[in-house]
C-alpha cells in the first residue's frame, strides 16, 4: 500500500485552479502544524526561562501528559464505539462514558487540590498554587477527550483538526502573553495557559441527532467498561515509558539537570509525536475493515513502513549533527545533552513502533500486546530507580527496556498471525 492509500487520495487540481483534499489529508496537515506549534511552545519556554525555570514549565506539561492515559482511554473508547454501533446505540454509550468522566475528572481534581503541598514538596518546588490550578485542569481535559473520541468515531477530521488547532494555538499564544506581560509565576502561568486551551479544545460545538437512547444491556456494559480497562492499562503503561523519566529525574537531580534532560526528552521524542498522527488514523480505520472482514495486515505495514523510514531520518541527523540541533532548538546553554541525543531518539523509536502493533491489536480487540507494554513499562520505571547515578545511564535504561518492548510486540504479531 503506497501512501496515497495510507491518507487518503491525493490532491487534484481541477481546471478552474482549486485543489481537492480530503479530510482525512486536512487532518494529516494540521496534525503536522499542531505537532509543530507544541513543539514550538516547549522551544520558546526553553529559550525564555532557561535550564531551570524550564524544569517548573516541564514539570506542569509532563502532569499533564500523566492525565492524558485517561483522556486516550475515553477517547479510543468512544471513537471504538462511535465507529462499530448505529447513532441510538452509539449516543447511549457516548453518554454513560460521558457522565462517568466528568465524576472522576472532579473526584481527581479535588484530590489534587488538597494534596498540593505534599506534590510540591515531591519534586521540589515551592509553588504550591500551580498545582492547585492545576486541578481545574482534569475535568476539563477528560470532557474535551470525550468530545474529540465522537468525531474521530466518526472520521471528522475537520472537526477533530479544529478542536486540536485551538488548543494548540490558545496555549501558545495565552502562556507567552502571561510570562511577558504579568508577574506571575512560571507555573502559574503554563496552567492558566493550558486551562483556557482546553475549553478553546472543545471547539467545534458538536451536532448530536435527538434521536432515542436505548437502554444498555448488562453485557454492553462490561463490553464498553472491559474495553476502557484493557486500554486503560496500556495507557498508563505508555504514559509511564513517556513521562516518569521526566517526574524521576525532577525528584532526583537538580533544577538545572533537570532542565537539561527535558530539553532532551523533547528534541528525542520527535518521533512520537509525529508517529501519533498515524495511530490517530490507524484505529476507526482497523475498525471498519475488520468489522466488513477485510484483511487489515497490509494497512498496518504501510504505517510500519513510514514510521521507520521517519524514525531513521531522525537517528541519523541526531547521530551525525547533535550539537547543531541542539544549538538550533535551545541554544549553547543546554549543549550538555548533544552526545546523549542520537540514543535518546533511539529508545523512542523502539516505543513508536512498539505502539503501531499495540494500537493494531487493541483495534481488533487482542490484549496480549498491551499486558506486555505494561511488563516492559515497569521494567523501565525499575531500570531507572536502580540506575540514575547520571544523565546518560537513565537514557541507556530506557533503550534497554524499549528495545526488549518492541523485540516482544514483533514476536507476538509473527506468532498470532501464524
């Protein structure tokens, strides 16, 4: 499959001048430029505040990105369903998801709240009140994850685009303005930034049809609530390869190393953050064609195909041109981290491609690749807590683990599929 296949068809340009594109390409483009301004923003907050101060900035985004194995959860789940059932059953099933997210967004953020201090103290900050505001974020992060898992169930790209082009673009331009233009803390003002993102983030108004809502059966229940588990658990596990380096060497190492090592988990991460856009597409699309019992393996190489070609690219150039990138991206303060750059985008290459077949897997409704994302995600958590008397040895754990993940997800996609 080539990648007119992969995107959908290619642009034509018709005679009076116009070019077509289709909505699953319009996705495609500004899953690009959302992927860029964040990166973008992570850049300028670099630039601006230097090692340290970044690490307070890091240490607000990665909480953040904790709570998205939630968000992801509802997300996949209402898309899942969005996809596989007509609208009345699909609207009955949107809303009990619905109603069990805004509950444990609040019951969370009041948990937050009260234990502030205590957060605090844990990675050693001293601002207890941006963790507070923070609490405000997790309802609305978990609603607005709902809203976007109907449009993606329902392959509108255009609204799913909007959605992540407002948030993107309102905490850029909100988080800036606040750290120029007023007093405030750095993290106080990277969580009133990314509070208002969220609620531009439920952009566009969804249309639901007023149709009737039947009842859901004791066995669509657990189907729905099994289904939310399993990837759940996969999402934490991913979330805990992505982001617990981060909290472990805030809590760890100083303020400045600290800086130094998100500054590289940003630039090494590249990878991931493009390779989403494909797992974004990859999921309603296994859905629908093993639903009408289509062969769905020669989709899934297509995307393995374009993620290693783009892993590859991104090794090399971090290999062969570490301190221009670094130079280009931070600035000479954070030159440290350029000989660990190249192994660092290793390890998550091994994750990127890891989360294809898990992702593929879940699709179809198999959960053994998610019970062995999970083993590995602990292995790394544990290879880190036994290791990290520097910098490069946590990189090094992290390749370890990655690599061992990936080498188990290719062993059970051969084996099942024999």
């Amino acid at each position: 499959m080539n990648i007119k296949n992969l995107i959908g068809s290619v642009p034509v340009i018709e005679s009076k001048g116009r070019i077509n594109i289709s909505p699953e390409q319009w996705f495609m483009i500004s899953a690009l430029v959302v992927n860029i301004g964040n990166y973008g923003y992570n850049l300028v907050l670099g630039r601006m505040l230097g090692p340290v101060l970044f690490a307070e900035a890091s240490l607000i985004v990665t909480m953040l990105l904790m709570m998205s194995f939630l968000a992801m959860t509802l997300q996949l789940a209402v898309a899942k369903f969005e996809a596989a059932y007509d609208s009345g059953k699909s609207t009955t099933i949107r809303q009990f998801i619905l109603n069990g997210s805004i509950g444990l967004g609040v019951a969370i953020g009041i948990i937050i709240w009260l234990l502030a201090p205590m957060i605090a103290s844990l990675f050693q900050s001293t601002d207890v009140m941006m963790f507070r505001l923070f609490s405000i974020c997790v309802p609305l992060y978990l609603v607005m994850s709902v809203r976007r898992g109907v449009s993606q169930g329902r392959n509108d790209f255009i609204g799913l685009s909007i959605s992540y082009q407002a948030e993107m673009w309102g905490r850029l331009i909100l988080t800036i303005g606040i750290l120029l233009l007023t007093p405030v803390s750095t993290g106080t003002a990277v969580v009133l930034g990314i509070i208002v993102s969220l609620a531009l983030g439920m952009l566009p108004s969804l249309r639901l049809d007023n149709i009737e809502m039947p009842s859901l059966s004791q066995y669509e229940k657990r189907s729905v609530l099994s289904f939310m588990l399993v990837t759940g658990l996969y999402e934490v596990s991913q979330i805990a390869i992505n982001n617990t380096d981060i909290l472990m060497v805030k809590h760890w190492f100083d303020a400045e190393s600290a800086g130094f090592y998100s500054a590289l988990a940003l630039i090494g991460r590249a990878v991931y953050y493009v390779a989403w856009m494909f797992i974004m597409l990859l999921l309603p699309k296994v859905v629908k064609m093993h639903k009408n019992g289509e062969n769905t393996q020669q989709l899934l190489a297509s995307y393995v195909r374009y993620t290693v070609l783009l892993c590859g690219v991104i090794i090399t150039l971090s290999y062969l041109i570490p301190q221009f990138i670094v130079i280009s991206l931070f600035g000479h303060s954070y030159l440290a981290i350029a000989d660990h750059l190249w192994i660092y985008a290793m390890a998550t290459s091994m994750f990127a491609l890891s989360n294809i077949y898990t992702y593929y897997a879940l699709s179809l409704e198999r959960y053994i690749p998610t019970v062995i994302t999970i083993v590995f995600g602990c292995l790394q958590i544990g290879l880190i807590i036994l290791y990290h008397q520097s910098l490069l040895q946590v990189v090094i754990m992290q390749l370890i683990a990655m690599t061992a993940l990936l080498a188990s997800q290719l062993s059970y996609y051969y084996f099942s599929t024999k």
